[in-house]
C-alpha cells in the first residue's frame, strides 16, 4: 500500500550557524524502568534502620554498578558486536567536533566526561550509552523525614550503536539487573520501548543531489554528521518500505532540543524552504 | 529558671501488648542532604549522551559508596570511639528481640538485612546506620522522558550510638561525600541537624520505682529495652536541667510510628495513665 523511492526528513540540525549537515547515523535507544521494592511500607528510619535492606540505597547500588571506573557499561555483552573505528572514522570525528570548549559551552556542565579512551566527538556519535533519565523514592519534599521508603525507582535510557540490537540488550540487560540486585529486597524491570540505530548510505546519487543543493543555498558545502539521538522511524522506512532516509535539517545545533526554550530562527525556516525546493527540483531531473 | 529532679516520658511504647517496657536507651541521628549538578539545564540523552558525567549516575554512585560488601558504613572514622558488646549485652539483646520472624512479620521486608557479624536486635538497637530517606532527580512522569537531569539529590539520615558524636560524624560524612564525588560534576551537601544518642542510668532509685509501678499494673515486670529512633530532647534535658529521663510508654510496637495509619489503642491510654498516678504516688514517698 505505502511505497516510495527515497525518504528526505529534516528532523535535524545544521553543523553551525552558517554550515549545513547532512546526517548519516544516527544511535538507537533502549528505554527501561526499574523498581527495587522492599518494606511493604515506608518504615521509621530508627525503629527499623539497619535492620531491612533500603530499598533507594539498593537501587543507587545497582545503578552504580552499571559503569565501571573507566566509565564503560559493565553488562555483559553490552559491546558485542560493535567494531572499532578506523584512523579515518576518528580524523573525520574529530574534525566534525564538538570539541570540549563546545561541550562545555552548550551544556554548562562543569567538564567532559565519558568512556575513556574516547573523544567528545565520539562519545557524542558513535559509542554506547547509559544514562539515568529520572530517579525518585521515599520523602522528597522540604528538610527531613526519617523513614526507609518502601520503593525507589529510575528511569534509564541507552544509547545503542551498529552492532547492538535492541532485544539483545534489552535481554542483556534485564539478567545483569536481576543478578545485581542485592538480597533483601526485589526488582521489577519495566521497557518503555527500543529502536535500533541507523546508517544511511554515503555514495548514493541522492546524497550527492541534498550536498549540491545545500551547498547552492548556504554558498558552503555540508558536513556529513552523526547523530548521537534517535529517529525510531528511520529503521522502520528501510524495512517497511525498502528505502534509505536522506537527513538534511535547519535547526540550530544549540536550540536545546528536548528542553525548556527550544527554538527554531525564522530564517533557519527561510533557507529550509530554499534548499528543499532546489533538492525536488534536481532530484525530478535524475536519471532514474 | 528551668529545674526539676527526674525527667519521665512516655514517647516509647510497650515491649509487646500485655509486657511494659523501661527504654534504657536511644539512639541519635545526623540528617543530611547531598545534591550532585551537572550541566546547567536537563539536556537530551542522545545529544549528549556519553559526554557529560550524568548528575542521578553520580549520585547513586555516591550513595553506593557509602557502604562496603558487609553493608558497613566506609565513612572514614564513623565507628572510631565505638565499644563492642558485651556477652551480657548480646545475650540481653538476643532476649529482648526482635526475632528475624518478627522483622519479617512486621515490616512486609522479604528478608532482614544489615551489617554483618549483628543480628537483627543488636542492628536495630545499638549499631549506627545509614539510610537514604528520600531521592530524586529528572523525569519522574508516566513512560519515559531520554534527559540526563542537571541535578540530583538524596536526603540521608545516619542513626548514632554511644561513642559517636553528630558533630564529628557530620564532618566525616562531609569530607567521604566530597571526597567520592566523580569529576564532571559538583556537590553541595546540606545539614538538616544532629542529636547525639543517650543512655539513661539503669541503677537509680528512680527506674526501681518505675518497674515496680509498671509491675503492679500490668501484673508483668518491664524489659528492658533499647530504641533505635532519637529523642532528641534526652540529651537536651541532660545538659540544660542535668537530669536523667526516665521513658516508660504505652504504645504498641506496631503501631507504624511515622508511617500512614499510625494508631494508639484507647485501653493503652487508661493503662498509662493508671501507671503514671502509681509511678507519682510512690515516687512522693521516696526517701530524697
């Protein structure tokens, strides 16, 4: 019923404020909740303290047992599958940036940190992830309230890449949660969904026809980027429809995506349109 | 201004529904709140996933720090100046309870837990502790939210025993909290007070007269118990009024102090309040 030849999406950024991007990855995602229940009530941190294990000290256990000093994922299996990138692959990276005045410059966080022997860039792109998304349990409100709650709870993302499957992990990751968990107290594992990553092709006509369109608009040509974020859809195109997904987007790399005071220039809305419509016109004119 | 010769209160409860109960001592409490920031607002988990130090990771790597594999607390000093018991005292305790049956029985907990080398009685009574009583950081809503939050926090109470002075182990708390903070993110440690434990004297005139009164009335002599909440007034009385309390109670043991549906039964009242006109009457006739 649904079928098409290409499939153009500018769900993404440009490389900087004068520079266009055409993206050719992007990672997959993993999403989980995990639980750890203990007292089947909140109970008196003195009348009971020491005695149960605690339920929020259990789950920062588990959680903390994820990462290992050098910041890698410690579930077993976790990087199976994935290949090491090529002294090219790292050049290319590291001249596509962020670099770590970048980093610290969007974020405001106080430094770069990650999996060791790895650079911003790649970290950003290409290497797995697992972060904490959201954590709560027991009394959060003003000053103090001394119990032991009877749950606590997180919510988790990772960020998968080529060669990680997401029911793979998922299955992966639910056995080294179980067996983490310590005595005294129970986990329940919940998935919010999976999606894999993606790869477009590189040396396709059609890549060629957005960087000429691009570079016709801007007066510059596109950098290829990765995406360290996800588009569940681009997996699903290719296997419902057969068809790759071409990712060229106007968006500000530093628009705060997902946060509050996300935005989106007028401009940026201007030049899209331009650069689109020059794109149709040239892909019409193909030898197909 | 203020003066009196004893202290008497009855903010303890009974050893079980028909036994009276002489608590002999409480333990103290230090309240603390650490919060872990990160980047300057929550930022997008594919975006920047893998690139800064996730506050919620870092924080349950903290907590998790704070105990070792023998679920004993590893702030440097915390147990300096601590006596080990007695095989009077244990076997006093092990008499005393509660069983592990009655933990289990009273809590929902699937199984007790604690430091190794004590059982459930001497954990509840007279060894320190250290529990998280509430936690919180990120998306916390229904499904999923792929953020890394810009902070993180964890509301921490520590139970103190004879030996160990809040002032001192809040010092101590502060210098491991610092100390284990990972790079890429900054603590800032709150303290919401400290009351040191107390232990009353168990020879005086006073507690025979106490026994005897409580003796009379429940047809049962008093156990002589030990609490392992705080009364932060005991110690507070001790210094201001030089005087000992006396704490003799009425409430059931399960009765789920602090806790939803906390109760008081109404022949507890009538019971208490005969004890206390028998523990007046003849304490007027003492010989001072």
């Amino acid at each position: 019923l649904l079928a098409c030849d290409h499939v153009v999406l500018s769900d993404t950024a440009k490389h900087n404020i004068d520079t266009p991007a055409i993206v050719i990855s992007t990672r997959g995602v993993l999403l989980k909740e995990i639980t750890v229940h203990g007292p089947s009530r909140d109970l008196h941190s003195g009348q009971y303290g020491g005695t149960v294990a605690n339920p929020a000290n259990a789950l920062a256990k588990i959680i903390a047992s994820l990462h290992d000093d050098q910041k890698r994922v410690t579930i077993p299996g976790f990087y199976d599958g994935l290949r090491e990138l090529s002294d090219k692959e790292r050049k290319n990276l590291a001249d596509i940036g962020p670099t770590d005045a970048d980093l610290i410059n969007n974020t405001g966080a106080p430094a770069p940190a990650g999996e060791e022997g790895y650079t911003t860039a790649e970290r950003q792109a290409v290497r797995p992830t697992l972060d904490v998304n959201g954590i709560i349990g027991g009394y959060t409100g003003q000053g103090s309230a001394t119990i032991i709650p009877a749950k606590a709870s997180a919510k988790i993302s990772m960020r998968l890449v080529a060669g990680q499957d997401p029911k793979t992990i998922s299955k992966l990751f639910d056995e080294a949660i179980t067996k983490t968990c310590p005595k005294g107290v129970r986990v329940e594992i919940e998935g919010h969904g999976g999606y894999p990553s993606y790869q477009a092709p590189t040396d396709s006509a059609e890549i060629q026809v957005a960087a000429r369109a691009l570079k016709a608009c801007f007066r510059k040509p596109p950098v290829f980027t990765r995406e360290g974020g996800t588009l569940p859809i681009l997996p699903m195109f290719k296997e419902v429809l057969g068809a790759d997904s071409l990712m060229f987007g106007f968006a500000m790399p530093d628009c705060n995506m997902h946060s509050p005071n996300e935005f989106f220039m007028v401009k940026d809305l201007e030049m899209g349109t331009q650069c689109i419509v020059r794109f149709i016109d040239e892909m019409g004119r193909l030898d197909t």
